[in-house]
C-alpha cells in the first residue's frame, strides 16, 4: 500500500466535463484529507474515501475545506492553486492527503500528494503549504 502523487486521472476527464469549478467566488468547494500510510491512493483514485483516514485531535472526517485561488494564465499554461492549510491544537500522523471537490456528486477526486513520509504533529499545527501560484509550481497546471 502506498500513496502516490498524482494528478487524478479520472479528474482530467471530468475537467473537459465541466464538472470542476474552481472560481475563488461562486465555485465549488474543495476540501483536503489526510490519510494513514495504510492508504493506496494515487492517479487511479476517483473519490473521497473514508478508507484509512486519519483520525486525532483536531482532525475532523472529510479533511479540511481549502481556500480557491482564481484560476489564471501564464503564457500557454492555465493554473489554479489553494491558499495553505492548518489543522490547528491537533495531535495526529498522517502520510499524504486527497483534495477533492465537496460541491460536484460523489465527491470526485483532483489530486493526491504523498508526503515523503510519515508527519506528526503533536499538541501543535499542522500546516499544509501549497506551492507559488504560478505556471511552473501551482497545485494545479494544463500547459
């Protein structure tokens, strides 16, 4: 069992579908969930699961809703991002995380980021930092 960084593919399709509305005002709601190292999760996962989530102090089931940055163009490249993330007075490990969009049925799955490693916070915060929004870094780039 493993987590893989990766960009869903199942999301990729759903993108040509419009089924993804990433507009920082009137778009979807995003949220994040963090996972155990027991999860397999990677480009062929489709939806939120609740299957080997995280569970601790602070943390509450179905992750955390993220804060969408309006999507954008830099040269042939479109992209989006979130704003950085924390799950604050918390007590927990986790391995990786999914974001996925909480607006669309069933919850589909974006994206799925490993994180080296297993990441403990205790009695503290613990911060998610996405990378610059920009056409070489963002969360998410077409280009």
């Amino acid at each position: 069992m493993a987590i893989a960084t990766a960009m869903c593919t199942s999301f990729k399709k759903e993108v040509m579908e419009a089924k993804h509305n990433f507009l920082a005002s009137g778009g979807h709601s995003f949220k994040m969930a963090l996972y155990t190292s027991t999860a397999t999760l990677g480009a062929t996962t489709t939806a939120y699961s609740s299957s080997n989530e995280i569970s601790g102090t602070g943390y509450t089931a179905t992750g955390k809703a993220l804060t969408n940055v309006n999507p954008t163009t830099s040269g042939t490249t479109a992209y989006t991002d979130f704003a950085d993330v924390s799950w604050t007075s918390s007590t927990f490990t986790a391995n990786g995380a999914m974001i996925y969009n909480d607006t669309a049925a069933g919850d589909p799955s974006v994206s799925i980021h490993a994180f080296g490693g297993d990441k403990t916070v205790t009695s503290g915060t613990f911060t998610v930092q996405f990378p610059t929004a920009n056409s070489t870094d963002a969360i998410i780039r077409f280009g």
